[in-house]
C-alpha cells in the first residue's frame, strides 16, 4: 500500500503540466502514487497526462467526464487515494526536487493530523517566500488554537491545501473533503473545518512547493460568475462556525475575514463583467445582512474607514427577492 497519495488536478495546463510532471519525478518513491486528476480539460493537457500514466512512476490517472471545478476534482482524488498520508499539488505549480520524501519524514516524526509548510510564491520571474502565520514551529497544537486572535492573520487565513500533507484518519473523519462544486475559494471552509475539529497539527518551514501566480487562465485573474462562488464558501463557514460551541468566540474572526475578502472583490469590482459586477453587488449586500448584525457592528468598527464605508454603503442595497432566491437556490447547491 502507499505511504504517500499526492492529488493532482489539471484543467487546460497544457503549458505549465509539463514542468508539474517533471516535478512529481523528481520526487518519485516506491511507495508513493501521483493521482492525476483531468477535469475534462479541452488542450493537450489530456494528451500530456496520458504519456505521465505510462512513464511517471506510481501514476493513477483519473478522467472527468464533466468539468467540475478543483473541489470536485480533488474529491476525486482523495476518493481514490490509498496512502497513510494525502497531499495535493496544483496542475500548473510544481516541486523541489526531494521534497515529498522529507515532508513526510516531518509528519511521521511529529505524529500528528496535519502539517503546514511555507511556499514560494513565482509571480512572473520574481519568487517571495510565503510563511505560514503561526509562530511555533516543529510543535504540536490544537489547531484550535491557531484560529485566532481574530485582527491579525493566522492560520485560517494560510488557505492553500497543498501546503501541507494530512493523514489519512482526517479522510475517515470526514474532515479532508471539499464542498463539492464550489469553483473559487474552495479552501476556506476546509481549512476551518481542519482547525475546529482535527485534533493536533504543526508548522513547518520547510520549503518544495513553487505555487505560479498570475497565470492568466487562473480564476483569480477572470472576472465571471464563478468568481462570486466565495460567497457561497464564506456562507458555509459563518454557518458553520456559529454552530460551534465555541462560535460566540470564534466568529469574530470568521466575520472579519468574509468581510475582507468581500471588500476586496468590491474594490476590483471593474474586473468583472457589468452584469457579474451588478450580481456581486446584491450578494454582497444579502450576506452582510445575514451575517450576525451585532459581530458585523463590531468588526465595521475595527476595520479602516475606507472599507468600513464601503461595506456600510453595500448594505444599504436593497435585497430583491431575485437575489434570495439565487442565493437559496445555490445553498441547495452546496448541500447536495
């Protein structure tokens, strides 16, 4: 059986799959699977990823038959993973040479339910090291306790599933999956979900994973619907965190990210389509009405003026029955 699974998604990578492949050889073992996972990508990605089943050791390529987003798509993956320990790498980043083979020394020495890692970040030809906001290091905690203090950056806010390896009893808990379908942000409520309810976790600074910023096909750089999928992420952690015993505490921080986050797209908001644009808009102003108005009133108050005054004037939208509808229709969506 495997030591190791790594879960990779590839959609229309065919530039970049080639340099992820080579990575993945680089960091080949005996014991080690490579689950690729083609979204039903329309290039030459396809194409690519059939020669790495015949010439990447320990690879088990899976095909979508329906493009269905990264979430589903690692889903996939962890369904057909058979390893102790699971980790994931997107289809257009890629590896240092070694470095599954010491991350999961680090894991099976510290013992724990997951571990995070710093990365390289590669915009263009720059590369900046990003690190992990916890300041403890090689030290087992309750993840827990890296969810707040709610005004600084913390761990919750490090949302990047393949900056880390996870053992497989998070899979048989439950707690590895994605929402299925969530085609952005798709790592907020997981890596929420991995904080409330794993029990141990631990940081790391070893560096291997290069994640590729900018790239023009990302969801990050288009401005369509799916986009507007954060809200639907972000509703599923305010629901689920108030749920949480200690949810009175833990909110704050939860509320404040949303917010955030929310601000952000409103501050790009030219980036978007007009209708798209109109649409972030009144769900905007739907979910800050949803949001418990009391933890909204506080974080408002903490947050600078300018993107206080920018959410205080998109909740003063009207909300159309058009826009609870949507918002309805889509939370079944998520349930299914």
């Amino acid at each position: 059986m495997p030591k190791l699974s790594v879960i990779v998604p590839f959609f229309n990578v065919q530039q970049y799959a080639p340099d992820t492949l080579a990575s993945l050889r680089a960091n080949t073992r005996e014991d080690f699977e490579f689950i690729l996972v083609d979204d039903c990508s329309t290039d030459a990605t396809s194409d690519i990823l059939a020669r790495a089943e015949r010439e990447l050791p320990g690879a088990v390529l899976v095909r979508h038959e329906k493009n269905g987003g990264l979430a589903t798509a690692r889903n996939t993956g962890i369904d057909t993973a058979r390893g102790d320990y699971l980790t994931f790498l997107d289809g257009d980043d890629w590896l240092a040479p070694g470095y599954f083979p010491q991350l999961l020394s680090v894991i099976e020495e510290l013992g724990c339910d997951f571990v995070r890692t710093d990365h390289v970040q590669c915009t263009g030809r720059a590369r900046s090291i990003h690190r992990v906001p916890h300041g403890r290091r090689g030290v087992v905690m309750n993840p827990r306790e890296a969810i707040l203090p709610a005004d600084r950056s913390t761990s919750v806010d490090y949302a990047y599933a393949w900056a880390g390896v996870y053992h497989r009893r998070l899979v048989d808990r439950g707690l590895l999956h994605f929402t299925d379908g969530l085609r952005t942000a798709e790592d907020r409520p997981w890596i929420w979900k991995l904080h409330r309810e794993a029990d141990t976790f631990a940081v790391t600074g070893l560096l291997g994973v290069y994640y590729r910023r900018g790239v023009a096909s990302s969801l990050t750089q288009i401005g369509d619907v799916r986009q507007l999928d954060f809200i639907r992420a972000f509703d599923q952690v305010i629901e689920e965190t108030t749920a949480d015993a200690e949810g009175e505490m833990l909110l704050p921080k939860a509320v404040r990210t949303y917010c955030a986050i929310m601000t952000h797209h409103l501050g790009s908001i030219e980036r978007f389509e007009p209708a798209v644009a109109r649409k972030l808009r009144s769900l905007c102003a739907a979910a800050l009405k949803r949001m418990p108005q009391d933890v909204l009133a506080e974080v408002m108050d903490s947050m600078d003026v300018q993107r206080a005054g920018v959410l205080r004037r998109v909740r003063r939208r009207p909300v159309t029955a058009r826009t609870t509808t949507a918002r309805t229709a889509a939370a079944r969506t998520v349930d299914v």
